[in-house]
C-alpha cells in the first residue's frame, strides 16, 4: 500500500472503505485524492461565509461534504458536518473559524499527499 494512504489511515480515514468504493484502484484512489487541495469549494466556502451568503455556502459546504465522504477523508467530512447542518438551518453565525480549520485539515492533506 502507498505511504500516503498509510499515513491518511493513520490521520484516522477510512481508507478501507473508500478503496473498496474505488473497486481497489490505488492509482485512481490517489488521483482523486490529489485533485482535493485544489477544490475550489474551500475558498468559495470561506467567501461565502464572509458574504454571509448562507444558499452559497450550504451549497459549498455540502459538495465538499459528500466528496470527502467518499474519499474516506473522515476528519475532514466531520468538519464539513460541522459546518452544513447550521448551513442548513439558515445559521452561518461562527462557521468562518469551522472553515478555517477545514482549509487546515485541507492542508495537511496536501502536505501528506506530496510526501513519499
């Protein structure tokens, strides 16, 4: 198994799962992974809550939420979950930090993505 998948199982992924989902394509599983850090969602995310564009954000929010979902990104999806269900409700009071940290977790997802 790839180290970068390892390490996301280590991060506490469901790795297991989405690779099952991905009919046990290591190199698509990866693919996919990779495309994460550049989703342009994060900062139209962010943007949106700064607008307090709460349809924007919702809509936002929810795509990432299912693309992490599949990807087995846990700790990310959670976040995300974080932010939706208020999104959700029509409350977008406090989600600029929620969003911050995500982009953070984002991050760090790019950092294990580019290490071997």
């Amino acid at each position: 198994m790839d180290a970068r998948i390892e390490k996301l199982h280590d991060w506490g992924c469901d790795t297991n799962a989405a690779m099952d989902r991905m009919l046990g394509d290591e190199d698509f599983y990866l693919e996919c992974l990779c495309s994460i850090p550049a989703d342009k969602n994060f900062e139209l995310l962010t943007a949106a809550l700064e607008r307090q564009d709460v349809q924007t954000a919702f809509e936002c929010a929810h795509t990432l939420k299912g693309v992490l979902a599949n990807l087995g990104l846990t700790p990310m999806y959670q976040k995300t979950i974080e932010i939706v269900e208020p999104l959700r409700a029509g409350d977008s009071r406090a989600l600029l930090g929620k969003a911050a940290a995500l982009t953070e977790m984002k991050n760090h997802l790019a950092e294990i993505l580019q290490k071997n």
